[in-house]
C-alpha cells in the first residue's frame, strides 16, 4: 500500500497482490487517517467484485458521519450496485471533482 499526501487529501493506492492483502493494509493504517479526506485507488490488477468493495462501505460511512469525504477508484465497477452514499468512480480526475463537490456541499450546509 503506498500513500500519498495531495492537497487537500491523501492518496492510498493498492500495490499488494490480492485485495485481501490491501484491505488487512488499510485496516491497520485506517486510523492514521481519522482527519484526512481520502482517495482509494485499486490497482486494476487486483480482481475485486462488489462483495470484495462492499467491505469499504463502513468506512466510507464513517467519514460522511465525521464531515471527510472516502472515494474509491477502481475500473470496471457497477457504479449502481452501490447505495448512492458510497463514492466509487473510475477516473483520478472523477475522484478528485467529487472531494470538490462535497467540500462545497459542506459549505453550504448539506
């Protein structure tokens, strides 16, 4: 798992081999990232599904609940098989236009 601090959020990007591995990653280093408005890229060469994706859902939960934004970058994901709270997109620039949306939506009280 390789991080990244960007302006105004971090990048975590799977480099493991399975989404296994990256998920055991994540969950260990989660908490070092309480405050922190967060960009999920996995790599396309883990096989994920919806089940696999799903798993993030607490978390992306969580940070909705504590004003952060949690977006998930991975390709050819059903964007639809998703409740509509949980960011999944499958572009960078996508991602990064969504934390910009919710920053305004913050603003403005929503």
């Amino acid at each position: 798992m390789k991080i990244e601090k960007k302006t105004g959020y971090t990048l975590i990007t799977s480099d493991e081999n399975s989404f296994q591995q990256f998920f055991i990653s994540f969950q260990k280093e989660i908490k070092n990232f309480k405050n922190q408005h967060l960009i999920l890229e996995i790599s396309e060469n883990i096989n994920i599904d919806k089940r696999k994706i799903s798993l993030l859902l607490d978390y992306a939960i969580e940070k909705k609940e504590n004003g952060r934004s949690f977006v998930v970058m991975a390709q050819n994901l059903c964007v639809d098989d998703f409740p509509e709270t949980f960011n999944i997109v499958p572009t960078m620039q996508e991602a990064e236009d969504l934390l910009e949306m919710e920053a305004i939506e913050r603003e403005l009280g929503f």
